[in-house]
C-alpha cells in the first residue's frame, strides 16, 4: 500500500493541525493548547509549541510538533470521547430487552 491509498483512507495526519487536533494529541485542554500558542508567538523561542499563524488562524505544521514531542502522530486520533462503530451490527433478537423503570416521582401535570 503506497502514501497514497494510506492518505485516501485518512490513516495520514494533515499536514496542517488545529489547535483542538493538537490538544487531543497531547491529551491537555484546548485553553492549554491556546496558552501554549500564545506564549510561543510572543516569545518567538523554537523550543516552544511550534505555532504558525494562517491568515488569521493558528495551526501546527506536523512535522515541527512531531520533532518538537519526539514521536510520531498516529492518525486518526483516539480520544476517550471517540465513539467506536461496530460494523457488524448484534442482531435484535440476540439482545436483552432492559426492563421497564417506573418512576418513583409523581407525573407532571402537563404530562399527556
């Protein structure tokens, strides 16, 4: 499998990250990311977040964050809020049926 057909099945991070991608790569919060940006555009120092202005916006050129961590992104990112789809689906009648909860609360009154 060559660059190509890894790139069309978006197993390749962009060459261009936002910041909400690079957070999610070093697992720390976005307002942490955008500290870090901040810093490192008013500091100019290349040991800092390697951040470049686009226009208007920031984004982290790969390659520089890949250097500046010492490793490889894999792509796509993994996050504990990544929901995985099961491409096999269970069918119906093999699953249990949750029973019915009442509730212990009197009904609205606007309840129908």
């Amino acid at each position: 499998m060559d660059e190509d057909e890894i790139r069309d099945r978006g197993a390749v991070a962009p060459d261009f990250l936002t910041l909400a991608e690079v957070a999610a790569i070093l697992r720390i919060g976005r307002s942490a990311v955008y500290d870090l940006a901040t810093a490192a555009l008013r500091s100019g120092d290349d040991n800092q977040l390697p951040v470049r202005r686009v226009g208007r916006q920031l984004r982290v050129p790969r390659a520089l964050l890949e250097a500046w961590i010492g490793a490889p992104i894999t792509w796509p990112i993994v996050t504990p809020t990544t929901t995985l789809v099961r491409l096999d689906p269970v069918p119906s009648e093999s699953r249990t049926p949750k029973p019915h909860r009442r509730s212990s609360q009197p009904p609205l009154p606007f309840a129908g």
